[in-house]
C-alpha cells in the first residue's frame, strides 16, 4: 500500500496522442501532488487542452499511462488500432474523482442550476438526494449564487454560469479539479469573479491542473507552472523562477509578448 | 332535412356515425403513429450505428418510404397480407379473397411511412444536441446508459418536438387514406352518409372540420408540449 | 418467392401508361399553385390584417385537412348544388381530370405560401434597408434585392413541395383518374401479386423524384455564384499585393 501522502495525485507519464497522421502530444511527462496547483501555459495549437483531456480519457493517449492517486489506467494501445481504455468502469470512477470546468461551461441546458449540481453526485456517486441537496446548496451560496439555484443555465450571465459548473465539479468531492480555459469564453468584466473563486479553492489546498492564458493568476496562484510548445514541455518550474529567468526562449518570448 | 338534423343526434341524424367514426381515425392514426415511433427510432439507431449495411439500409428506408405516394404502401399493406391470408386460407379450404384487417393493415402502413419521417426528425434532434454537454456527463464519469437516460434522450426530446407535431398532424391527413380499404373512419363514414342522403357536400365538409378540429387541438398539445420542454433554452433572438 | 421477370416487364410497361398524367398533373397544380401561392405570401407578409389574415384562414385550412377531404368536396360535394350544375363552370368541374388538378392547386398553394414567406422573411433587415438608403423601393427593391435572395433561400422547401406533389398527385386515382397509382391498384386487384406491381410503381415515383431533386440541386448551384469557390482572376491580384 503506497503511502497517500507520497502518491502523487495525478501521473501523466510519456504520454503520446495522434490525431489521424498528426501527432499532438510528443511524449509528455507530468507529476502532480497533493495540493498541487499547475498552471498549463502555452500557444493555441500547442496541445495543452488534448492534455488536460487525456487525465480523464476525453482522449485516449496513444502511448504512455495515467494515474490517479496511484492506480494506473488500464489501456489498449496497439499499433494500427485506436487507443482505448479497457474497462469504463474504472474510467468512469476515476472521473468522478477528476472533475472538469470547461471552457464553454457545458452545463445541461434542460436542468436548473441545482439540478446540474446534484445530477452526477445522484445518479453516478449513488448519493442521498436530500443530502446532495443542501449540499448543493451550500456550494452555490458559496460561488455567490444561491438566488439562481431554480434558474436554467441559459438564462445566467457566462461568469455565473462559470462559477455554476465550478460547483458543479466541487459537489463531486474531487481529489483533483482539471480547469480547461475556465475564463476564456468570459467578457473581461466578468473574468474576476470566476478568478476569485478558483483562488479561493487554490488557498484550500486542492490539487488543481488550470489550463489559463490569464498570466498574472498562474504567477500569482499556482505552485508550479508548464509550458507547452509544440507537444512537448519547454519550460517548467516553480513560477516565481520560471517568469523571473525563463530558460527557455520560446517561453521568454511567449510571456514577453503580450503579457 | 336541414344541416343541423342530418348532422345531428337525431334518430335521423348521422351525429353518433361521424362521431364514432372520428374516434376510430384518431384510434387508427395514433396506432399508426406509435409503430412509427418505434421504427423511427430503430431506423435512427441504424443511422449512426459503425455498422455500414444498418447505415445504408436505414437510409434506403427513408429514402424509398418519403419518396413514394402513401395511398401505394396502403394498397401494398392490404393486398400484400390479403394475400398471404387467402393463401393460408385455401389451404384450410377457403375460397377466393379474403379480406385483412383494415384496421391492422392501415395502421401497419401508416406506420411504416411515418417512421420514415421519424426517423428523420430523431436523426435531426440526436445531431442537434449540444456536444460539450454531452462530454460534460462523460467527463462527470456517468456510464452511457445513464448518460443517454439523463442528458440525452431529455434533449434530444425536445429537440425532436416540433418535428414530431408535424408528422403527427401528416399521420392524421394519412389516415383519410385508409377509407379505401373499407375502415370505416371520418372518410369512410362519409361516404356512406353522402351516398344515403346525397347530400356529399354536407358530410365532406363536415369531415374536413372535424379533421380541422383534431389538427388544431393536437396542434396546441404540442405546441404547449415545445413551450414546457424549451424552458431553459435561450430565445433565438 | 420467385421473383417472375415477365410479369414484372409487363407490369412496368402497363405502369408507364400512367407516367404522363400523373407529370402533367404535377405541372398543372404546381404552377397555378405558385401563382396563388405568390399571392397569398404577399398577403401574409402586407402588414395589413385585411389581407393577411385571409391568407392565413386559407392556409389554415387547406393545411389542416386531409388532401382526400379538398378533392372529395370538389369532385362529389359540389354536384350538391344544382345552380352549380347549371353553371358554366359545371363542364370542368363535372371531370375528374379538372377537380383533382384544382384540388391539388389549392393544397398546394397553402403549403407553397409558408414556404415563399419564409423565404421572403429570410432577407435580413440590413440589406433591405441598405437598398432604401440607396433609394430603392417597391416593387424595385421587391424585384432587385428581396426576390433573388428569396428565391434561393426557398428553393430546398420548394423542392421538397413538389416531391410532395408527385406523390398526391396518386390521390387522383380514388376519384377515378389512371394515373401510376390508379394503373398499380387495378393491376393488384386483377393479378393478386401487390408486390411487383408495388415495386415497379415505386421504382417509377423515385425515378420522377429523383430527377425533381437533381433538377433543384442544379438550379440551387447555379443561383448561388457567392456559394462556389471564387474563380481565379487576374483582375484582383493587384489589390492583394496592395493589402
Ligand atoms: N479531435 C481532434 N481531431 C483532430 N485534431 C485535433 C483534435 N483536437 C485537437 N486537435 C489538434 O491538436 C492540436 C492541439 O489541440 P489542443 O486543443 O490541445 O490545443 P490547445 O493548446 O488547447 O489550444 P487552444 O489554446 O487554442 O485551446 C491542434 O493542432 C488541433 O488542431
Ligand atoms: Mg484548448
């Protein structure tokens, strides 16, 4: 029995991913612990969603493996064939521990704000609607939006609807939250109120992997930051070290040039 | 005999004949319409299967049932299982022709027809649903039978509505063709009243209302039926 | 089952007979059907509830009626009248032939209608707008701006219409007329062998809708220029070097 503390929370080792003939991913190792906050930095195009979705098996990585507090995924790999997970009931309780905050929000537009909060703790985790309930409750007054709770997602305000899916995933109990451009699709003005939340769960020492452009929040929030380039990390390090003395050019180049 | 006798409940009047009759034509189109359902939806789970030969057949049935007239596939029904009934019936001794159910066989061919229209709006309504959210529940680790019990099937109901209002309301046109083979519906019905009275104009129109009357009131159910299942939807502005 | 060659030529032979009618019964009804149709787009898009709400009572109507209950009331109803009889008009409406074909105008003029407002109500606002700033209006902007958008924006519905066409015009067949339908059901009832009869008569709608549907594809393409590649032309490169 490995030690929970010492597991790491996710591993992620020499990953590969192809799409037809095009390889996105070049091999790509990456550790992270208990308490973790990984900001994912990189171009478009560099691979950092394909990443961030091979953890849960939105895609199935090619070559390479990946595991959750220590328990590999089991995978088919061959040559010639398409990559897939063997058994989805083991994928399917991993991602219930792996919750995911996506950059289009992807609530379920024919339930309410509450019902998207206790649909997959009901009816994946199996637990008690009532308890789900004023659980649900709490993490809404907790993102600030305890008044939307019978309102459908269509009619919140993006950042709203943002700060809805972060509950949504925060009711799964997660060990780790995988953010994909959680602010992307937000108007500017609305960007901080998602910010804040997503800074108070880093302060409460949860295990996060944050795919971002907003660069003052990876310096300022996370303990380790990654850049992708090409399908390959370039540069990574603890923030602090890799924005004062970038090693690498490409990363020097990429935080020079607008941020 | 003025409109409102000959119509009426009288001990002359044709009131209970109509009315019954109008009975069996939303009998008849709502048994068509159910087969339908279930073929349509078969012949949608063909559509996106991996497996080719499904894919092409599902595609020949569409494409051959929306492409030929109705009143044919009814003529088909009938003769093709008279037919068969005869057969079977000369070997027990019977002679000659032996009529099917009409009933049986009209719903069987209206329902073939409009499974190939349901089809199509099942197959409209599947595309339509939102893919992030879809990859949402994936993501939330549900398993694909929930998956399609929870997020799926809801969405792609609604989706599916409208287009099902109006293969319903097509349903219940068709059915007027039905007369033909002898099922005594709102058509058949008339046609008897109009040769006994001679008055064919009086019982056509008032068929053609009493249709007016079922496409109307179903046309609301569903239209209230859109109104409850879009809610959360945003207006298209 | 064996399937019998012979039977099956002779069936289609017998068929084919039916093939003129049943196109010039199509023709007939869709192009008086338009001209009706046309018009009672423009009553539904005037903006005035005099013109548009009859509009909307005829579609209405004929819309929510079986297309058997409009040719059984032409055909048989009308005869109910005896000034009718008398009329000038009792020559046509005393055959088969001009009743079905007015039935199925009618029809089809309620369904056409919706599909020609749709297209009408498709040119966005700007455009038209646009034209008004330039000082079109009327029937200019009606002929310039709107129809030809419109026209291409309706042609796939339209299209759809006519397949739909040739399928009622089987309908002709229960007041009498041999049409392909009215030819297959007497063939069924002499010979007993509905399917290859069923499936020679089959063959011959799909043939008919095959070629509706090529046709439209053809005419969609060629009047939409702005839809296919832009062609290579020298005229343009020194604007591009200019950009
Ligand atoms: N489903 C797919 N099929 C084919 N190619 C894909 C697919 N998904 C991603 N790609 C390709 O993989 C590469 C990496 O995509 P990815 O979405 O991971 O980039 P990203 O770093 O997240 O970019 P962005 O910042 O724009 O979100 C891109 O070249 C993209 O075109
Ligand atoms: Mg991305």
């Amino acid at each position: 029995m490995p030690d929970p503390a010492k597991t790491p929370a996710v591993q992620l080792s020499n990953i590969r991913k192809s799409y037809g003939e095009h390889e996105v991913l070049h091999g790509v190792s990456l550790t992270a612990n208990e308490g973790d906050v990984i900001s994912i930095l990189g171009s478009s195009g560099s691979g950092k969603s394909t990443l961030l979705r091979c953890i849960n098996m939105l895609e199935v990585p090619n070559a390479g493996s990946v595991s959750i507090h220590g328990e590999a995924i089991t995978l088919d790999q061959k040559p010639g064939q398409p990559p897939r997970a063997r058994d989805m009931r083991q994928v399917n309780r991993l991602r219930a521990k792996a919750a995911m905050v996506f950059q289009s929000f992807n609530l379920w537009s024919h339930l309410t704000i509450l019902e998207n909060l206790i649909e997959a703790p009901v009816y994946v985790l199996k637990r008690d609607r009532k308890e789900a309930i004023a659980e649900a409750e709490a993490l809404l007054a907790r993102v600030g939006i305890a008044e939307k709770r019978h309102a459908y997602p269509a009619h919140l305000s993006g950042g709203q609807q943002q700060r809805a899916a972060i509950a949504r995933a925060l009711a799964m109990h997660p060990s780790v939250m995988l953010f994909d451009e959680p602010t992307s699709a937000l108007d500017p003005e609305l960007v901080g109120e998602v910010l804040k939340v997503m800074r108070d769960l880093a302060a409460e020492g949860r295990t996060m992997l944050i795919v971002t452009h907003e660069m003052g929040f990876a310096r300022d929030v996370s303990t380790r930051t990654v850049f992708l380039h090409n399908g390959v990390i370039e540069e990574e390090g603890a923030p602090a070290e890799v924005f004062e003395n970038p090693r690498s050019d490409r990363f020097r180049q990429f935080i020079s040039r607008d941020h | 005999m003025d409109y409102l006798q000959l119509m009426g409940f009288g001990p002359n009047g044709w009131g209970y004949g109509m009315l019954a009759a109008t009975g069996m034509t939303v009998a008849v189109a709502l048994c068509g319409y159910l087969i339908g359902s279930v073929l349509g939806s078969l012949g949608a789970a063909a559509a996106f299967s991996r497996f080719m030969p499904l894919r092409a057949i599902a595609g020949f049935y569409t494409t051959v049932l929306r492409g030929i007239p109705d009143l044919l596939v009814i003529y088909l029904f009938y003769f093709g299982s008279s037919s068969v009934i005869s057969a079977v019936g000369a070997l027990f001794g019977a002679e000659g022709f032996v009529g099917a159910p009409a009933f049986l066989t009209g719903a069987m061919a209206i329902g073939v027809v409009s499974g190939a229209y349901q089809m199509q709006v099942f197959r409209g309504a599947v595309l339509a649903l939102p893919k992030g959210e879809i990859e949402a529940a994936r993501a939330y680790g549900m398993p694909s039978f929930l998956l399609f019990r929870r997020i799926i099937l809801p969405q792609a109901a609604r989706f599916a509505i409208p287009g099902m209002g109006n293969v319903w309301q097509l349903v219940l046109k068709e059915s007027a063709l039905i007369s033909v083979i002898g099922l005594v519906e709102i058509m058949r019905q008339s046609q008897i009243g109009a040769g006994s009275t001679r008055q064919p104009f009086s019982f056509y129109l008032t068929a053609g209302a009493l249709y007016l009357l079922i496409t109307f009131v179903s046309g609301r159910g569903f239209r209230l039926a859109e109104r409850r299942a879009m809610r959360g939807v945003r207006r298209a502005a | 089952m064996v399937i019998d060659f012979p039977f099956l030529w002779e069936s289609f032979t017998t068929l084919l007979n039916g093939v003129p009618l049943t196109l010039q019964l199509t023709a007939l009804s869709v192009v008086t059907g338009a001209v009706l149709a046309v018009l009672l787009a423009l009553m539904r898009v005037s903006n005035r509830w005099w013109l548009d709400l009859p509009a909307q009572a005829y579609i209405f109507v004929f819309r929510g009626t079986p297309l058997l209950v409009q040719i059984y009331i032409i055909y048989y109803g009308l005869s109910q009248f005896p000034e009718l009889r008398h009329s000038i008009l009792w020559p046509f409406l005393r055959q088969a032939y001009w009743c079905a074909a007015l039935a199925l105008a009618l029809n089809t003029a309620a369904y056409s209608a919706e599909i020609i407002r749709g297209g009408l109500l498709s040119v966005p606002a700007g455009q038209i707008e646009a034209a008004r700033a330039t000082g079109m209006s009327g029937f200019l902007l009606m002929r310039r701006i709107i129809f030809p958008q419109a026209l291409r924006q309706m042609l796939p519905g339209y299209s759809n219409e006519i397949i739909l066409m040739v399928k009622s015009t089987a309908l002709a067949s229960t007041v009498t007329l041999m049409e392909v339908t009215g030819i297959a059901a007497k063939l069924i009832s002499q010979s007993y062998r509905p399917i290859e009869v069923f499936i020679c008569a089959g063959a011959i709608y799909l043939a008919i809708n095959f070629i509706v549907v090529r046709a439209f594809a053809a005419l969609e393409y060629a009047l939409s220029p702005e839809r296919r590649p832009a062609p290579a032309s020298t005229a343009d490169q020194p604007e591009k070097a200019r950009a």
